[in-house]
C-alpha cells in the first residue's frame, strides 16, 4: 500500500522542523561553550555576539513560526469536526 502525498509532505515538514531545531541548537551550544563572565550576564544579549544573537533571534522566529502552524492545524480539525457535527444533527 503506497503512502498518499499528504502523509508524505507531512513527514517531510516535520523532518525539516526537527532539523531547523537540531542546528539551531548545535550553534546555541557554541555561546554556552565559550561563555564568559565578564562580557555579561549568561543568557543576556551584550555577553553574544552578532551570530549568537542571530541564532537566539532566529529560534525564537522559529517557535513563533511552529506556534502559528499549531494553531491553524488545531483551528482546521475544530472546523472540520464542526462541520461533520452539524450534517450529522436532525432538523
């Protein structure tokens, strides 16, 4: 039994979701590695550089990104669901 295309495409998006994570997090792992005290707090922004700052402005892209991805798939299930409900209810 061959896959349908959707199950495919959404196997391969959840593929490259996972993969933007891996590498986002192999490059955060570079601040946490070379961190040092006296540029700053740890986690604060003067205490990165230019690439960590970006890596850290990306990630937080990135789950903005999967946020708004999770809530259109949770709105098309509700109104899918929905619209079966009110088909199967008698007049």
């Amino acid at each position: 039994m061959k896959p349908s295309p959707k199950v495919v495409l959404g196997l391969l998006v959840i593929l490259v979701d996972i993969a933007v994570y891996i590498i986002l997090g192999l490059l955060l792992m570079n601040y946490d590695d070379f961190y040092e005290e006296s540029k700053g707090a740890y986690w604060s922004v003067e205490s990165m550089d230019r690439t960590e700052r970006w890596t850290v402005y990306g990630l937080q892209f990135w789950n903005v990104i999967n946020v708004l991805v999770l809530l259109l798939i949770i709105y098309r299930v509700i109104k899918r669901f929905g619209k079966k409900s009110a088909q199967q209810q008698p007049v």
